[in-house]
C-alpha cells in the first residue's frame, strides 16, 4: 500500500478505465457518494420523526448554509494541499460523525439542535470535499485522458444517486435511521484504505505558465483564483455558461417537475418514472464521453448539446400525457449528461492544476449556492401561473446560456486532448 507521500513515477501508460490506480479512486469516490445519499435520507428521516414540517425543512437545508459560505475557501485549501489528504480527512471526518450520530439515534430521540448542528458540520466538510475531488484527477492520469475521467466521474455520480435512496431505504426498514446511520459510515470508512491505496504525481508546469499557489494568504490566493478564471478566454465563459445553466433548469427539474407532476394528476408512480427517464438518459450521455474518451469539437458539440436540452425542458411543461413527459425527460437527461460532461472535461483539461481547486469551487458555488435560490421562485410562480409558462421561461433562459456559448469563438473552437498514437 502506498504511503501518502507523492510518487513522481505514476505516469500511467494505460486508458484510464483500464488503470488500477484511477479505478480505486473511483470507488471511493462512488462508496463516498452512496454514503452521501443514505446520510441525507436517514437524516430527513429522523427530522420527520421529530419536529414539524417546518423545522425538517430548516434540517435539511442546514447543509448547504455552510456549504456556501465556505465553498471558495475550500478551492483554495485544495490547492494549497495535497488534495488527496483533504478528501481522505474530509471522509474520515464524516465517518466519524456519522458514526456519532448513529449512536446517538439509537440510544435516545436526537433534538432538533443536534440534527441541524449535524448537517451544519457535514455542509462544512463538503466545502471541502468537493473542490479536493475537482484538483484530483490532474494527479491521477494524463492530460488526454481527463476527459474520460470527467465521463467516469460523472458515472459514479448517476450511480450515487440510483444506488442510494434502495440502499438506504433498506437500512431504514431493517433497523430505522440508525442502522441507516451506520451504513453510512461505513461506506465513509469503505473509502479511506482506497485512498490511502491511490498514488499520486507532482503537478506538472501547465501551457499557460499560470503559477501555482501556495505562497500568499487564503484571501490573495482566493482572489488570484477568481481573477485567473475572469481573464481566462475559456475558462471564464464556461463557468458563466454552466451558472445560466444550473439557475435555469436546475429549479425546473426537481420543484417544477414535482408540481408538475401533481397538476397533471400522474401520482408517486408516474413522477417516479419520469426521474427513472431522466436519469438514463444522464447515465447514458455521460457513458458516452466515458466510453469513448474523447468527442470531436468538444465545444461547438457542448453548446448545441445546451440548446436542445434546454429546448426540450422549455417543452416539459406542456406535455400531455405521461409517456411524452417520461420520453422527454430522458431526452433532456441525455443532453444534459452530455453538455456536463463536455464542460467538465473542459474545465480540467483547460484549467492549470494548479487552479483547479478554486476552479472547482466556483463551479460547485453555482450549484450549491445559486441554483437553489430558484427553488422557491419556481415554486411560487407554478402556482401563480401554472407549469408550462415557468418551464418555458425557465428554459429559454438556459436556451440564453447556450446560445451565449455559440456566440463564443473560443468556446466553439474548443478540442479536448487526443491520445498520441
């Protein structure tokens, strides 16, 4: 087992889906994952059983007050340090504390505080988790193989999201939260011996001659970071693309999608499905970059990709029947698979390594910290104005993002590195 001391030799001749080294990060990343879904379920579970409707919602969105604030502050962390011991620590804290509240669950009925102190810790940790997971693959594989990597990466996520809710559903009806708890951590601790396993190589000098961090304060360092990605020609229309992207659709495809569902009367059933659609077809255009390695003029590919998903999630709302909305969501989550693909594996491979912490974690902020701003607003206007005029607002307001994305010579001119033959 290596140390966790850097190895300058890993240099792998190997495709990255055929390299050990890359496939045990994998799957810790995946258990991490898995681990996550489950704690996310148990901990919703035992907010229901304990406070109202209003305070299990103040539980459950705890998580990502911290997660916000702290997220830049994490990209500048990762970059910083070995970003392999931030997501060992960063596991190993949430096995404890996971583990902790287990404990706590099955030996008395946890408070309202402990539950909301515990999402307030685990928000922090993710702040940085996620950047760490974003600077690692630089250290893991080849520039050409990055983008197979994203593909793989964004695979594991689909898997996250599919493997989890049974799995912790399961755990809860053998044993209640606790035992969901407990699985929970152990899928944390499941991925600290392949961590320690994964092996690492120094940063190499990047084609822009972008100087690492390191030497300032957290305060320059995170302003250097955010000022590389605003002058950056590509990197900073990516990110602006994805944020139009995310405030777009992101509301309309969780909140919008539920109302959505209630107002054509199709039941659990019938917005069980459309999720099942939705999420193979994200499955399945994120297998594609995976699979392949690499698609031919990545940019142009990943803007127009933006625009016909963004078009058929304009559409959701004005479907019919079931079987129309179910096909259009796996359309869209095919789309979608493929343009977070695509712009993940441009980020990595376009950023310096040495930036991609930081990086990451403007591009998480989004998510985390933008999008779900939408969520209320999606919400009341549904039911001010019905879901077909929001769906089209919101989609034709990610339909903006893409189109800004064509208008972009250096977006639409971007390639992904190729193996040399």
């Amino acid at each position: 087992m290596a140390t966790l001391e850097t190895s300058p030799s890993v240099r792998p001749a190997l495709s990255a889906h055929r390299d050990a080294n890359v496939l045990r990060w994998l799957t810790a990343y995946t258990a991490s994952l898995v681990g996550d879904t489950v704690y996310f379920l148990a901990l919703g579970w035992s907010a229901q059983k304990t406070v109202g409707p209003t305070e299990l919602g103040l539980v459950m969105a705890a998580g990502a007050l911290p997660r916000a604030v702290l997220m830049l502050g994490g990209g500048v962390v990762a970059d910083r340090l070995d970003p392999r011991r931030v997501i060992l620590g960063s596991d190993a804290l949430r096995c404890l504390l996971i583990l902790s509240i287990a404990a706590a669950v099955a030996l008395t009925t946890p408070a309202l505080w402990l539950l909301i102190a515990v999402a307030l810790v685990f928000g922090a940790v993710d702040a940085l988790f996620v950047p760490a997971v974003g600077a690692l693959p630089p250290r893991l594989t080849s520039p050409d193989q990055l983008a197979r990597v994203t593909g793989l990466r964004s695979l594991a996520m689909r898997l996250g999201q599919i493997a989890g809710p049974p799995i912790g559903g399961l755990a809860m009806a053998l044993g209640g939260p606790a035992v969901a708890f407990t699985v929970a951590g152990g899928l944390f601790a499941l991925s600290l011996p392949l961590l320690l396993s994964v092996r690492i190589r120094p940063l190499e000098p990047h084609e822009d001659g972008a100087a690492p961090g390191g030497s300032g304060s957290a305060s320059a360092e995170l302003l250097d970071g955010l000022r590389y990605i605003r002058r950056h020609r590509l990197l900073g229309p990516l990110v602006l693309v994805g944020a139009v992207c995310e405030l777009g659709l992101t509301g309309t495809l969780n909140v919008g999608m539920v109302l959505l569902n209630a107002e054509r009367g199709w039941g659990p059933s019938g917005l069980g499905l459309i999720v099942a659609c939705f999420g193979a077809g994200a499955a399945a255009g994120a297998a594609l970059l995976a699979v392949t390695g690499w698609l031919p003029r990545a940019g142009l590919t990943m803007a127009v990709t933006l625009l016909v998903g963004s078009s058929g999630a304009a559409a959701m709302g004005s479907v019919p029947a079931l079987w129309s909305a179910a096909g259009l969501a796996a359309f869209v989550g095919l789309s979608a698979g493929v343009f977070g693909s695509l712009d993940g594996a441009l980020v990595q491979t376009t950023a310096d390594p040495a930036y991609l912490g930081r990086v990451t974690s403007v591009v998480m902020l989004t998510m985390v910290g933008v999008a779900p701003l939408s969520y209320p607003l999606v919400g009341a206007a549904i039911g001010a104005w019905g879901a077909a005029p929001v769906f089209l607002g919101c989609g034709g307001l990610s339909c903006l993002g893409a189109i800004y994305a064509l208008t972009s010579r250096p977006v639409r001119q971007a390639e992904l590195p190729r193996r040399p033959r």
